[in-house]
C-alpha cells in the first residue's frame, strides 16, 4: 500500500526532503503524497523514510490504495527507469560541451549506457558540494552495489559515479583529504553530493557538523583549493 498524510500534519517540513522518490510535495494547506509516485521507500530503505521522521505520526498506509510489495517494487524500478533515462538524455546533451559524464549502469538504457561507459573521473576533473555521512543505523546493510556498508571503511555513495570508483574528497575548510570507494548510490536530496562513511567522516573532520562543503577530484590530484 502506499501512503497519505493525515488533517494532523503540521507543515515541519521534515519528510519531503528525505523522500527518494520525491512523491511527498506541499499541497493547498498541508504536505501531500502522490500515489503514483510513492512505493513506502521499497527499492531505497527498509523502512518509509517519512514515517521514521514524522514526529507526530500523521503518515498512516492508504488503504484505499491497497498495493503488495511486489507491486511497490516494480513501481520504483519504474520510476528509476524513467528517471534514469531522463538524466541520460541530458548528460548525453552535456557531455557534447562538456566531455565525459555518466550515469551507473542500472539507471541506463542500454545505448546509453554505452555512450557512457568512459564514466570515471579523470585528471582536471572537480565536482564541488555538500558531503554527509552515514548514520550508524546503516552498518551493515547491503548498499546499491550489493556490498554491505561498512562504516569502518573507506567508502561513499555517489548519484552516478561507477561502483569501484576511487575519488578523493577534500574538506576545503581544513585542508583535510580522503580517498574514498564509490559502492552506493545518493545522496537524494538538497545539494549534498556523496554521502562518506563515518570513517572517512573522521578523517574530513565532519563527524561534528554532520554535513560540511567538500571538493571531489581524481584520486592521484593533489588536493584542491
């Protein structure tokens, strides 16, 4: 089944942010889900990000919508088809400006996924944004690439960096740097562009703030300024 809002809402803006499907946006008086967009995060977490946030519990299952758990999925690997090749299209259009881009593998129809495969960075390359990190309630499960986070390791969630990409993120405001392994995908949502393990955390000095500003780059370059 999917989800709804109740009259209890009180506008916290706490859920439409985490939702990764982007199903939940502000109606006429209060926030509202679209069914055909909501699959109770199956696909992305065990549990509906929102309902885990909500602090006064006003994100009940539709039962008007009755759905099982194999249609919610097919539901989201729809949604990341279409996604997928939405992005697909405009990176193509990019990459003509702006050289090589990419996509990961599953998000890509098959002639893209081609025209993409030259997909990791390369010398020169800078990616510049918001870097977060994993919260401990993650160790331990099984991660976009199949692996299972380990939040000891080295590792980082990336929108469309190949899984075994290594890439060094520096924290511009200390100077500090880490070279991570790309085996998930995210972050979702906001202008946050990988989501480190609390190892890498550390050594970024991000434990305390919880998100910082952070700079992307070849793994050999030195660290950026």
């Amino acid at each position: 089944m999917t989800l709804k809002i109740t009259d209890e809402c009180i506008n916290c803006d706490v859920c439409e942010p985490v939702c990764p499907n982007q199903a939940i946006f502000m109606g006429e008086t209060i926030y509202e889900i679209d069914p055909s967009r909501c699959t109770e995060c199956v696909g992305h977490f065990d549990t509906p990000q929102c309902v885990t946030l909500c602090p006064v519990d006003c994100i009940p299952v539709d039962d008007t919508r009755p759905e099982t758990r194999d249609q919610l999925l097919r539901k989201y690997e729809q949604l990341t088809r279409a996604a997928g090749k939405s992005l697909a299209i405009a990176l193509l259009g990019l990459s003509s400006l702006f050289g090589s881009l990419t996509l990961p593998a599953l998000l890509l129809p098959a002639s893209a996924e081609a025209a993409m495969a030259h997909a990791a960075p390369r010398p020169g390359w800078l990616q510049r944004g918001k870097a977060s990190f994993y919260a401990s309630h993650f160790a331990g499960k099984r991660t976009a690439s199949g692996e299972h986070h380990d939040p000891d390791e080295l590792t980082a969630a990336h929108r469309t960096l190949p899984f075994g990409t290594r890439v060094r993120v520096t924290n511009p405001r200390n100077g500090r740097s880490v070279v991570v392994t790309i085996n998930d995908r995210g972050p979702f949502h906001g202008k946050r562009i990988i989501d480190v393990s609390r190892a890498a955390a550390r050594k970024l000095g991000l434990i305390k703030a919880g998100v910082g500003d952070v700079t992307l780059s070849h793994p050999d370059s030195r660290q950026p300024h």
